[in-house]
C-alpha cells in the first residue's frame, strides 16, 4: 500500500515539475517576442500586445508546489546539456575562435545596425529600406549594443544562444546521465543519409568539412548544420517540441493549450518553424479530441486562454504577411532548372535518403498524433518551394527533426538490450558524417580574423552576388513599400522622412 502511495505521489510530483518545464520553454519562446515586439511596433500596438503575452503566461503559471522536483530535476538535467549547448553554439563563430560561415556575416551587420538609434531604417546608397524579418532572435541583445563593443555583443548573443539551447534540451529530455549522453549524442547527428546521397552523386566519399546536404538540390538540414548556421530557426523549434507529450498519456485542453501558445511563440523568431508547428498541433488536437470532450474546461478558463491568445495570432498572420512580402514561392519542380525528369529523379532519391529515413522513427512515438503530423510535414516539404533558397523546407522541417531524433533515443532506451537498438545506433553514427563534417569545417577556421562592419547592402552583395536586386528580402523592404497602408502607421522607423 505503501509503495503505491509512493509511486503515486512520485507521479504526481513528476507531472509537476514538467509543467514547470514547459512553463520555463514558453518563457523562453515569448520572453525575446515581448521585447521584439516593443522594438518593432509603436506602443499603441506593443503595449497591448505584450500585456496579452503576460496575461497568457500568467494563465498557465504552474503550482509552486512542483518547484521543488523541478530544481531537483534541473540541477541534474541542465548541466550536462549546458555543457553540450555552450561547445554546440559555439561552433557558430560568434566567440570569434571557430570558423565565421557567410551567413553569419550578414547577421553581425544587422547585429552592429542595432547599436544605431535609428536601426530599423538603412540607406543603401540613394534607396531607402526598413529593416523587417523576425528578429526574436536577437531581442535580449539588441537593447544592448548601443552600450556594447561588438566582441562583447557576439559573447552576449552567443551566452543567449547557449542558455537558451541548454534549457531547451533539458526541457525536451530528462533521464540519468547516460540515456542524457545518448540523447545528447543524438541531437548533435540526426541528419538524413547525406553521406550516401554525396556518394551516389560524385561517386566519391566526400572529404572532411565539406557542406554535404546540398548533394540533390534540396536540403533537411542536420540539427548540428542548423545552430552553426541558423540558430534562430533551430532555437524555436527545440523548445516547440519540448511542450509536446512525447512519452503519450493523456492531452488535456491545458496541455493543447500550452502546445498551441508554443507553437504561437515561435512566430516571431521563425514563421517557418512556426509553418512547421502548425500540423503537430493540429495532429495532436485531432488524435485526442475523444480525450478533450471528457475533460471538459470551464468556459471562463477558456475563454481567459483563447481570448489573449486570437490577439496574439491575428498580429503574427499580419506580421509574417508583412515578412513575406514578394518572397518566391510554388510548387518544387516549377522551380526545377534542370530539366523535369533529372529533378524528379533526384527528388525520388531526397526522399529515399533524406525524408523517409527521418519519418520512419517518428511512427514509433506512443502519440500516434504526433508521429504522423511529423510523418506528414516531412513527406510533403520537399514538393513545396518557399524562400530564396527554399527555406521552407529547410526551416519548416526542424520540429519534425528534432522529434525524430527523440524516437530513436526512445526506440534505443526501450530495446536496450536488442540487436536493433545497436542498429539504430550505428544509423546515427552514419547519419552523423555531415554533422562531422561541419564541424571539421568550424576548427578549420581558428584563427578567425576581426570582423570588420561594411555596412548591410554591401555585405549582402558581397556574400550573396547572385540576388537580383542587390539586398535581402527577407531582412529588408524598401522604405515606400513597408510604410504604406495601416501596418506602416504602426511600424517603428515609418516617420523616418529620409
């Protein structure tokens, strides 16, 4: 009798603590979005918005009575994945040790833009742009720069990258030490099968810190590829999946609740994380709806979660359709330069290679909802085309990833002692080589020399010769075009006469 008081009472303290734990994901998510919001907006629209966010956080406070286990937890949890996260993020170059990639260039320009009063305007020669793309990203940083050399504003933006990551993982797995390595381990090498598909089409292995997940035109990109190169679509997404009840049990309209406020949160760090949030959530909703009608919610707690949260959703369709702009998009082979049939056979061999083998541990989640919507949004992907490079599916596909490489951490924990646990581990080695690789690339570059600022038209041009009109859409809009109609009433930067 005891022992089952016990085993109850450890349940319900384990349940505790992980609402703490996805209360501390939402912090995280909406936290930077509050403050990105006052920098973008006037406070006639900031205001209102970032009490709605407070509001809605305060509505899903959990019990001080779970404190306690999750300090417990988190003590044991979160050093280990800080460890991990603060070598992981550095391998960005933002300390200035590891290699610096040519994205990075650009976003230290926009991060030196943010030590000016005026950064969300910028001349480029006679033109004049507004600065716009989702920048929650950078929000805890950017009030600072003006106050800050930019050595210190890249070790701030790299601790923020690393605190956020570190809290992300320990929100998204908590075990003993060795299931955490494992998972750890997993985390740093989930990729599709890029090493075989660089065989296929060089037919040669290809060398150490080569950028291997190009090799067919189209890309999922590894999660180690993602925080050296996009941290700020990568970021989104772990906390996103850290919400979901992986382990199955039973979904609550709390629990929904806290899923679509997550998912929410991810609009104004990455719309295309968020594009891929959305088919989770609604996967999650319609695989427990037998689930929700039983447990019914009081109309007022309803209504106290849903109202704050249609403001919050209607100003992000805004803000992501102010983002989008002009952004080309489609179907995938109407954007084929190669002609018809040798990109079909190359999307044929992506799916092979790269989608399958990412979906296919997702089926063994217990939340059968979950497994497909991930199924789903990764089979779809790559016949969708949306962003300069098709960013969509490189960005829209991290949720997905990231729940794939904890199935495999699942499937490996629960067949320990089976001979397919082994061969699950031996296709995470494999699937590691790109992950291998990139990071041979970052040590390659050492001796990093000084940044030096050339300004945000300039360094595009630079770093990106091929874009038609010589600035990045995705970070720029000229100055007429953003500040015209309501939005432009609204916006920061719009009374700028220049």
């Amino acid at each position: 009798m005891k022992s089952d008081e016990a085993a109850q009472s450890a349940d319900v303290h384990g349940r505790e603590a992980e609402s703490w734990w996805h209360f501390l994901a939402l912090l995280l998510l909406w936290l930077p979005s509050a403050v990105w919001l006052g920098l973008v907006f006037r406070p006639v629209v900031s205001v209102p918005l970032v009490l709605a966010v407070g509001w809605v956080l305060a509505q899903v406070l959990p019990d001080r009575a779970g404190a306690r286990p999750f300090r417990a937890q988190a003590l044991r949890t979160l050093l280990p994945a800080g460890i991990f996260a603060s070598c992981w993020s550095a391998l960005t170059g933002l300390l200035g040790v590891f290699h610096l990639n040519r994205d990075w260039y650009w976003r230290l320009e926009v991060l030196q833009q943010f030590s000016q009063a005026d950064w969300a305007s910028y001349h480029d020669g006679p033109r004049h742009f507004l600065l716009r793309f989702p920048g929650a990203y950078y929000a805890l940083v950017a009030p600072f720069c003006a106050h800050l050399s930019m050595g210190a504003a890249r070790a701030l933006l790299w601790a923020c990258t690393a605190l956020v990551a570190s809290c992300a993982l320990g929100a998204l797995f908590q075990a003993g030490l060795r299931w955490m390595a494992l998972f750890l381990v997993a985390i740093f090498a989930t990729n599709g099968m890029d090493v075989l598909g660089e065989l296929a089409v060089n037919s040669a292995f290809p060398a150490p810190g080569a950028h291997i997940e190009w090799w067919s035109g189209q890309q999922y990109s590894g999660l180690t590829t993602g925080m050296i190169w996009v941290p700020n679509h990568l970021l989104p997404a772990l906390l996103f999946v850290s919400t979901l009840p992986l382990l199955g049990g039973s979904v609550t309209h709390e629990r929904l609740t806290i899923v679509a406020l997550a998912a929410a949160g991810t609009v104004l760090w990455s719309p295309l994380v968020f594009a891929g949030a959305v088919p989770i959530v609604v996967g999650l909703g319609l695989s427990a709806r037998g689930e929700l009608r039983a447990s019914r919610i009081p109309a007022r707690r309803l209504a106290s979660l849903g109202a704050p949260l249609a403001v919050l959703l209607i100003a992000a369709i805004l803000y992501v359709t102010y983002l989008t702009g002009k952004t080309p998009r489609g179907w995938a082979l109407s954007f084929c330069r190669e002609g018809r049939p040798l990109c079909i056979s190359k999307m044929v061999a992506f799916y092979a290679l790269e989608a399958v083998p990412l979906a296919v541990p997702c089926l063994l989640l217990p939340q059968r909802g979950i497994g497909l919507s991930c199924v789903f949004t990764l089979l779809v992907l790559p016949q969708l085309f949306f962003g300069p490079a098709n960013d969509l599916e490189m960005r829209a596909s991290f949720p997905a990833i990231v729940v794939s490489a904890f199935a495999v951490c699942l499937f490996v924990e629960g067949h320990a002692r089976h001979w397919s646990a082994v061969a699950a581990l031996l296709v995470v080695v494999l699937e590691g080589y790109g992950a291998y690789s990139e990071v041979t690339r970052a040590l390659e570059g050492f001796d990093q020399p000084p940044w030096q600022p050339a300004g945000l038209g300039d360094a595009f041009r630079a770093h990106f010769p091929k874009d038609v009109d010589g600035y990045a859409p995705h970070y720029m809009i000229p100055f007429a075009d953003a500040c015209r109609g309501a939005l432009g009433g609204v916006l920061r930067g719009c009374d700028d006469p220049g």
